[in-house]
C-alpha cells in the first residue's frame, strides 16, 4: 500500500470507481481508492442499474449524457465488455395536462445538450411498450437511449481502467480516521496503515456520515429502504422478439424494466420508511433489508392494472436496499463547506445512471478547480446551516412519495417547511402571506387575495398573475414593503480589506465611505463566480470601519469559502458572517422617500442621501443600515436590521406607511420588475460556463487596474471572442413566461438558451434572458422558443425595456 499519494477515494461503488476512472483521465494518475470490503458492497450492488438521461435541467442532463456515451463505450471494449442495454428506450407515462406540459419543456431544455426526447400519446406509448393498458393514461415521454447495466461489471471496468492508467484500489481497507494538517494535507487513517495524500474524496453511500464525523462534518443525507421484486418468464416477453422499453409511472409510483424474459418492477410506496437513522450495522454488507411487500400492494395494483400480464407471473427475488437522498434529491457533488482539500460524491439516489458523470464533473472540479458545466445543482454548499439530518429525513420521504412527479415552477411542498424564519413570518402569514423557500428561509412570495386562494401549478401564467400585477402597480405608483430574509452577508474589517476586494472583484471597488456598490468575482479560468454588494460603512458606535458584503440567499457558504480560500497568509482581513443575524426590509415606489422620513430621522433628500449611498440609523427605535439601493427599478430602500429588532422596525415603517397607502409586496413582484431592469440573478443568468464579457458585464470589469483573480484567463478568453452572447428577449406569447432551460431554435437548430423569465407588468411584455449565439445577439434579431411544445417568437431587445435612463431609482 502506497504511504503517499495525490487523492484517497474513500468507497468503491459506483461513485468512488467513476471518481477514481475520470481523475487519471484529467491527467491525475498518482491517486488511489480505498474499500472496507470489496468493490461493490453498498448500494451499489443489488442496484436495478436504469440509465436515463432524463433530467430537471441542463446539467444534470449534460453529465446522464456523459454516462451514457461512457458506459457504452465500456460495453463495446473488447477487452472487457460489459452488459449494457443500451437504447432499450424509456417512457415516463403521463395522466394529466400539466405532466405532459413539463415533459414538452424537459424535452426543449435536453435538445439544448443534444439529447432528443420525444413526447407521444397514449396509443403510440401502448405501440412501443406491448404490454401496457392506455386506460387513464394521456402520453409520455420518450427517451430512447434508456437501457440497463450491470452494476459490478460497470464498476470493475472503471476500476480496471483507473488501474491501467496508474491508480491503485486498496480492498478490505476500512479507513478508520481523517487527520488534516496546518498544510491542509490530510493523513486517512485505515486498518492496514496510514495514507498521506492532499486530498480526500467521501465517496461513502449510506456510511457517508460515519466518515464525515472522521472529519468534523456533518452531510445532509439520510437514506430510504426501497424495494424491488423480479418475476419468473412471462410468455409475451419471450415472443415479443424485441426488449421491452423501460416504464416510470408518476401515476401508480412504480419502474419497470425487463430482466431476462421476466419483469424488475420497483416500488415507491407512500408508506416508506428511513433506514440507518440510529446508525449501521458495521456488518451490514453486501447485505439486504428484510422484503415487506405489503407495504407495497396499493403501488402493485396501479403497476397490475397498467401491465395485467403482469398478474400471470409468479416473483421470484425481492430485493430491498438502502438509497439515499438529500434534501432536494440532487447529489452533493463538490467541495466539502469549510473545508479545503476535501470533496464528496454522496447522496446517490440514481447513481448507476448518473455516478459516470458525476465522476467526471467531480474530477473536472478536484483538478481544475471547476467543471465545464455550472454545477451549483449539485455543489454541497448549496444548502447552509439548516441542513440538518432531521430534515433531510422528512424532505427524503418526500421526495421518494413523489419519485417520479417533478415539481412545477414555484412549486414548494410542506415538509420541513420553517426550517428558517424571522420574528415576521408569523406576522405576515396572519396578513395574508403565501411563502417560498429561499435556501430554508420563508419568504413572502405574495399576498394572497383570499385565504383559500391556491393556484394551479403551471409551466404557464397562472391565478397569480393578476395578484402580481397588483403588487407591482402599487410600488411602481405608491409604495410597498418587502421581507427579504436571508441575504448572505460577511462583514470584513482589517487595515487590508479594501486591496483584498480589489484583487478578488474584476472591476471597480468603491473604497468612499457611506458608499455601496456592485461587483463580480470570476474564478480561476475568468469565469463569473460570484456577484456582490459592497458597503462601506465607517466607524461608528456600532463597530469599526468595515465592510459589508452582501450577496444571494444561498450562497452563504459558497462565498464565504471562496473569500477564505483567496485570502493571502499576511493580510489584514477578518470575515465575519451576519446572515443569520440581520434581515432587509425593502421600501420600494415613489414615496418610499416620505415614509422612510416619517419613521427614521434626518435628510434623506436625494442631494443628501443619493443612489448608492449607506447610513446608520434608527426606524422607529430599532437600529437600522439603510442603503438607496434598488432592485425593482423604482426609488428604494433596503433597510438592514438586526433581528431582535426587526418587528420593531417592521412596525414603524408600517405605521409611517398608512397615510401612503403602503403595502406589502412578494418575491414573484420582485422578479417580474427585476427581469424589466435586465438586473441578473446568481446560479439563473450569472453561471461559471460564462466570463462576464459573454454576459454582457463589461461595465464591471477593469482589465487595467492591476491584477486580480481570473484575470489572466480573461485577458486570454477576450482575444478568442464570446462562444455565446446573453441577452434580453421578448416572447410574443401571452399563454406563459419563457421557462428557464428552455431551446431557442432557428428552424432546427438550437440557437440558445433560456435563463430566467418573466412577464413584465410595467411594461406590458413577455421577458425573458438567453444565452444565445454571438450571431443571433444583434437587436432586432428573431428566433422561436420551444415554449412545452409550441413554437413562439422570441425576439432581441435592448437590455433595460423599462426606464432605460435609471431615473426613477436615482429620483
Ligand atoms: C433497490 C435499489 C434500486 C436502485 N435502482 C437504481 C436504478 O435503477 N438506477 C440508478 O441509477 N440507481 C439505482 N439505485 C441507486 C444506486 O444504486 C445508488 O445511487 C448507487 O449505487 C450509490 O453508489 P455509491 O457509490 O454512492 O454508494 P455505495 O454503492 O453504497 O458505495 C459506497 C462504498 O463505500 C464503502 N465504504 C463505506 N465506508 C467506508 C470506509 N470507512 N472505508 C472504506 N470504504 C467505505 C462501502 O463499503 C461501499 O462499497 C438503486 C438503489 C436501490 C437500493
């Protein structure tokens, strides 16, 4: 066994095998992977092993894509072939509109990475899989490289591979302890010696928090039982002289494939349980749980009356496993929050299918710092200090009752809600508030107009978009108030902030006091990692001169990861995070002005205290940061509070807003202004696939002003000029908004993608942001959007359609 090496990959199934295969193919071959037993002892080995690539958006299908082509390649060498059915094909089946109206946007968003869905009726379903009924069923949608794989086989042949080209695999090696070190190198402790190495990979399955505790770190996954069943031969299978396509019923909850001549038929049964709660069995290996297929009668009868054959036959195996899952059923793929030089790939809950590109996102990421996709979906930091295993226990079970039935824009589902609120929360459900989640938190989404008001879930507009409207004039003709909880926020003092912002934002970075102002950081490769807003606050009785650095919801532990990591051994900076301690009201609309005057004291005249500008403060008697800042185009507010006083604060500005008429507004208000002013969101239209000249950032950047991060690849990724353009578009649709993901074609050829979407009441129109091709960026430029199916004109307008001139922001 080696006593240094690279990288120690911890677990041997499918995820810890594709981590190790796809590291030698970056280039890394100094690496090993350690196994407390053999190859494919967890989950991995009694796997129904299905590879789609259907996916809920383009990363996640980009990466199932590259499984597929992986895995077929490994059952085509003839060195080592493999089983693989490959292009069996597949049809996730449909009993209602609005399933079949997301199966036409998931089919426009995968044309994006080359992958052809087809959406069918139910005859044409009934056609290609013989042996289903089409009572209650309207259509599908088909994926015709669906197939299974055998799950050990895929993993010796990555295991295989990885080996020839220099890793070594240590099997029946428990690792038993993590050191790390002042270096940030890492010893793995294991029971046959120790390994020094720089860096650790938790590829783990179910056992991913025994290691994590090794480390300090707890990860939000918890894990399912779940349960399959084979069948004995069934006649219409052997004569049907082709395979049968694969079947998942968002109806009945049940998948099914062939096996031999016979059926796997897999429940996901509303009756589930957890597993592993209380800890593992150290024993438990290639083991399985105990068969309970009474659990399942209620999901075998909806599979029986699809598929009566399926009544002639007799089961012989029933296998039942541990899966696991996390809070929103992605992985967690990436680095490891408050760490350094330790990532994981845990959380698989289709990881046969998806484990080869995760694999290869994984050791894109572990090599070169980044992936070629964004993988944000998937980046463990996406989920902050509420992720606990409490929660992630009630969100699994969730989310296994729903398997197969994604979730509808602005769809949120109740379990686990109030992971994160505010003392307003329970003030504004009694006014009426219908809330999203944000990263946890409960954020007002809008002020429903009756008690019993619940909208259709839609890939269209919806009831909401009158409600909307509403809040929306109010703010744009009056005033309106609105919670917005949860934005990250670090504060930074030391004699060296100033120098240290510079070199990590591309551009100008205010250093004037009382001022605010809006930067991005790129990384490495001079791709847009990250937006903020900087505050320059000055000493005060409130603490030293400091900066407040403020950015979206969820990226709390993405950013604060990225400052630390950028941070240079002698300087004078100190990061503090407030994001759990301070929440904004923002008071948006022409007479935000008169309001704020009737609860804060001072001039808050526009000579006095003008866009961009900070000041201490207090609102009625609760100390107050207030910042002339505005996301919504129109004169604002964004007044910071502690929480402790946050109802105090609340109560004033709603007191001085009475004789305005003021009233509160939602986040969905927020967003259809935002899309007017073409502000841009994080992780929507701000991704690291892009630099900030393709997304039309070059106000932002100072090539000039000496070095900072990323700068270099800038300068080089300008001379090759944008591979895309984003821009802002007008859809001549009134049915719905452009749906992020979705194709913008020009005859057959995909042209671009959507970002973000909304209509735009103000204005009256249908906006949307793109990333399309430099050639199709001009003004006045015209393509279609696959809008679920339908072909509607998207054409290129001037960024900004609403107040070009920022007048009324700057009044
Ligand atoms: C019944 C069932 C059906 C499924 N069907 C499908 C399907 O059709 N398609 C699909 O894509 N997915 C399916 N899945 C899910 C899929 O099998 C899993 O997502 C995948 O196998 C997880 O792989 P993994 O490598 O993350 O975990 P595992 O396979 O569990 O591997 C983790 C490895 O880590 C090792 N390990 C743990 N602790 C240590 C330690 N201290 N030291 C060293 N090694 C350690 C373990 O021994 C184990 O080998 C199914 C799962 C179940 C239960």
């Amino acid at each position: 066994m080696k006593s240094r090496t690279k990288v120690v990959v911890i677990g041997g199934g499918i995820a810890g095998c594709s981590t190790l295969y796809h590291l030698t193919q970056e280039g890394w071959t100094d690496v090993v992977l350690v196994e407390r037993n053999e190859l494919t002892s967890g989950t991995t080995w009694h796997s129904a092993a299905q590879v789609t690539n259907f996916g809920m958006n383009q990363t996640m299908v980009g990466l199932k894509s590259h499984s597929i082509r992986l895995y077929k390649e490994l059952a085509d060498d003839p060195e080592y072939p493999i089983n693989y059915h490959h292009g069996d094909g597949g049809i996730r089946l449909a009993n209602t509109e609005g399933q079949m109206q997301g199966y036409h946007h998931f089919a426009s968003m995968a044309r994006g990475m080359d992958v052809h869905f087809e959406v069918i009726d139910a005859d044409e379903c009934a056609r290609r899989h013989p042996l289903i009924s089409t009572d209650n069923l309207i259509g599908g949608l088909w994926d015709p490289l669906d197939g299974d794989i055998d799950p050990a086989q895929l993993c010796q042949a990555l295991a295989r591979r990885a080996r020839k080209a220099g890793a070594e695999v240590y099997r029946n090696t428990p690792v038993t302890g993590l050191v790390q070190h002042g270096d940030d190198t890492w010893t793995v402790q294991t029971e046959h010696g120790d390994i020094d190495c720089d860096i650790v990979v938790n590829a783990c399955g179910y056992r991913v928090n025994e290691v994590g505790a090794m480390m300090g770190v707890h990860h939000p996954v918890s894990s399912m039982e779940h349960q399959y069943f084979l069948t004995e031969e069934i006649s219409a299978i052997r004569d049907a002289g082709h395979r049968m396509p694969l079947l998942r019923c968002p109806i009945s909850d049940y998948y099914c494939r062939q096996e031999k001549n016979g059926l796997l038929l897999g429940f996901y049964e509303q009756d589930c349980k957890t597993w592993g709660m209380d800890g593992i069995d150290p024993n438990f290996v290639n083991a399985l749980c105990p068969d309970d297929l009474d659990r399942v009668t209620d999901v075998l009868e909806g599979a029986f009356a699809r598929m009566p054959a399926l009544m002639e036959a007799g089961i012989h195996t029933v296998v039942n496993g541990p899966i696991t899952y996390t809070i929103d059923g992605a992985p967690l793929v990436g680095p490891i929050p408050g760490k350094r030089n330790a990532f994981c790939i845990i959380g698989l809950r289709a990881g046969l299918g998806e484990g080869g590109g995760h694999g290869w996102l994984l050791a894109q990421q572990i090599v070169h710092g980044e992936a070629c996709y964004d993988t944000w979906c998937l980046d463990p930091r996406r989920f902050t200090g509420h992720a606990n295993v409490e929660l992630t226990a009630l969100k699994a079970i969730e989310d296994y009752q729903n398997e197969f039935r994604f979730h509808f824009p602005h769809e949120h589902r109740p379990a686990g809600r109030l992971a994160k609120t505010t003392p307003l929360t329970p003030v504004q459900a009694s006014e009426g508030a219908e809330f999203t989640v944000v990263n946890g938190w409960e954020r007002v989404d809008y002020i429903k107009p009756s008690p019993d008001f619940t909208p259709t879930h839609s890939f269209g507009f919806d009831e909401t978009f009158d409600v909307v409207a509403a809040e929306v004039r109010n703010v744009q003709t009056g005033v309106g108030l609105a919670e917005v909880n949860g934005f990250n926020r670090i504060e930074i003092t030391g004699a060296d902030r100033h120098a240290f912002l510079d070199r990590v934002f591309c551009g100008p970075v205010t250093r004037r006091e009382a001022r605010v102002g809006l930067g991005y950081l790129l990384n490495h490769h001079g791709m847009v990692k990250a937006e903020a807003t900087v505050a320059n606050l000055p000493a005060s009785d409130r603490g030293l001169a400091r900066v407040w650095y403020g950015s979206a919801a969820a990226s709390e532990f993405h950013d604060m990861d990225w400052l630390r990591q950028n941070m240079q051994g002698d300087e004078d900076v100190h990061l503090r995070s407030l994001t759990n301690d301070q929440t904004i009201l923002v008071l948006a609309g022409p007479k935000a002005r008169l309001v704020l005057s009737a609860c804060a004291r001072g001039d808050w005249s526009a000579e006095v205290f003008p866009w961009l500008n900070v000041r201490e403060c207090f609102v009625g008697i609760a100390p107050a940061t207030v910042m002339n800042l505005s996301f919504s185009g129109e004169l604002a507010y964004e007044i910071h509070v502690p929480n402790a006083s946050l109802y105090a604060a609340y109560l004033a500005l709603r007191q001085a807003g009475e004789a305005h008429g003021m009233r509160l507004f939602g986040a969905r208000a927020v967003e259809t202004m935002r899309m007017e002013k073409s502000f841009l969101h994080w992780k929507a239209d701000l991704i690291t696939e892009f630099d900030p000249f393709e997304t039309g950032l070059d106000r932002f950047v100072r090539l000039n002003k000496g070095d900072f991060v990323g700068r270099a690849a800038l300068l080089k990724r300008q001379s090759d000029g944008p591979r895309k353009k984003l821009v802002s578009l007008q859809i001549l649709s009134k049915s719905g908004p452009a749906n992020p993901g979705a194709s913008l074609m020009q005859g057959d050829q995909v042209v671009g993608t959507i970002t973000s979407g909304e209509w735009g009441h103000r204005t009256g129109l249908n906006l949307a942001h793109a990333f399309v091709d430099p050639a199709f960026s001009g003004i006045g430029h015209e393509m279609e959007l696959d809008s679920c199916g339908q072909r509607v004109r998207a054409t290129v307008i001037p960024a900004c359609p609403y107040d070009p001139e920022f007048a009324r922001m700057k009044a």
